[in-house]
C-alpha cells in the first residue's frame, strides 16, 4: 500500500502537532509540509501536490474553502476538513470532500477519515480523471443542526426544488442539492428512481398500491408511503418480481 503524502493547514501550531502526532500513529501516510497561513497554503499545496489536505475551515486571510477555490485545478487532493464547527458540514461536501472531521476527534475517527480519503482517491482515478467519490452518507439540515445520515438508513428522497428532503427511518432532513445531481452520485443498483420527485433505496420497498383516488404510491420498511409516477411502475413491477423470485 502506497504512503499518502498528506499536508496540514491550521492556524493553530498547537492543533497542527496535535494532528502530526496522531497521523504518525496511522499507517500509510507520510506528512510532507504543514503551514499556518492559509495565504502559504494555496503555493504549498500547487508545489507539493499532495494526495491528502487536512485544512482548517475558519482561518484569517482565508477561509479553508477559499484555499480550494485558488488551488491549480491540476491538484485535486483528497481534502479531509478538520474543524471545531459543525455548521461547514453541508458546504463541505458541496466541495467533495473526502471527509469532516470534527475537533476534538478520537484517534478511531481520524483513522476512519485518512480511509475515506484513501477510497475517494481511489474513486477519482488517475489525475485528471476526476469523478465523485461514492456515496455512503448525506448531511442535512435537521432542527437548526447539521447531521449525517447513513444510506443504509433512508427509505426514500423527496425533491423540493434546489434541495432534497431525505426520509430515514425515523426521521428527515433536508440535502442542498437537486434531486437530479444527488440521483447522479447515488449507486443505481441500491437506488430507484419512482418519481419525478422521488427516489427510493430499493430494499425499503416493500409492495406497490394504487389508492381510492388512482394514486399509486409504494409502501415502505418503516410503514411510510412514497408516490410512483406512471412511467416508472413497470421498472418497479420488475423490482418487485426479482425481489420475489430472491
């Protein structure tokens, strides 16, 4: 396994060593250059061209999204952002990043988010082939909180013009991004579009019913319904059918 070349960029000294010490313990990554000014940042990342950020968001002369946005697009690292505010969570991964690692952050979690960086370069392919890393969670927006929820978890997605209202099991939020955008970054042999607005994690349909009024909807895991467009019932009478036959 290759060694990911890694920089830090924080403005704290004292929460770049604290970073250093605890990367030292992870295997297979190699910390090339740190810096605390995110002005020095943009130059150290273009000259270093590392396989791996961590970068600070909330930091004097820029912010850590300012230092993405003055990046050569022929750098395209895995960013892992390391900060103690939760409310970037969402803007975050509007970017694509790798990761949002919360400060403090235990040492399980920091292994957990080099991981993700490894599988999102992985994704990414060679430079300058880049394409989204796979999905396995969304944040949204939930009782004035940012929150991460886990695909295993949502039954169905419901469009709402520029946002996304995910529906888990037993509870929702909204997504900053259209229903088409989030149908292209989500796995198609996991996921089913049944609606104009709507999309469904497969293994949470349960049976398909027309109502009194000649609606049809889904009936879902959790006992919750979703509504079927006409022009998606036969793609789903054939899920059914092969769902029947497992």
């Amino acid at each position: 396994m290759a060694a990911l070349r890694a920089l830090l960029i924080d403005d704290e000294p004292l929460a770049i060593r604290r970073l250093a010490r605890s990367l030292a313990q992870v295997e297979g990554v190699e910390v090339v250059g740190s810096t605390t000014s995110a002005r020095e940042a943009v130059a150290l990342i273009d000259a270093e061209k590392p396989d791996l950020v961590l970068l600070d968001i909330a930091m004097p002369g820029l912010t850590g999204f300012e230092v993405l946005e003055r990046i050569s697009p022929d750098v395209q690292p895995a960013v892992i952002f390391v900060t103690a505010y939760d409310d970037h969570a969402v803007h975050a991964f509007d970017v694509a990043a790798a990761d949002y690692l919360m400060k403090p952050f235990a040492q399980a979690r920091l292994e957990e988010a080099v991981a993700r960086g490894r599988l999102w370069l992985e994704a990414r392919g060679p430079r300058g082939e880049a394409k989204p890393p796979p999905l396995d969670s969304l944040w949204v927006h939930r009782h004035r909180a940012v929150v991460r929820i886990w695909l295993d978890e949502v039954e169905w997605i419901e469009g709402q013009g520029d946002y996304a209202k995910v529906h888990a099991r037993d509870s929702a939020g909204l997504a900053r991004i259209t229903l088409k955008a989030l149908e292209e970054q989500l796995d198609p042999a996991r996921f089913i579009r049944i609606h104009r607005s709507a999309i469904c994690r497969r293994e949470a349909i349960l049976s398909l019913h027309r109502k009194s009024t000649g609606a049809i909807t889904v009936l879902l895991s959790s006992g919750a319904e979703a509504p079927v467009g006409r022009r998606y019932i036969p793609s789903l009478k054939a899920l059914l059918r092969a769902m029947g036959d497992g």
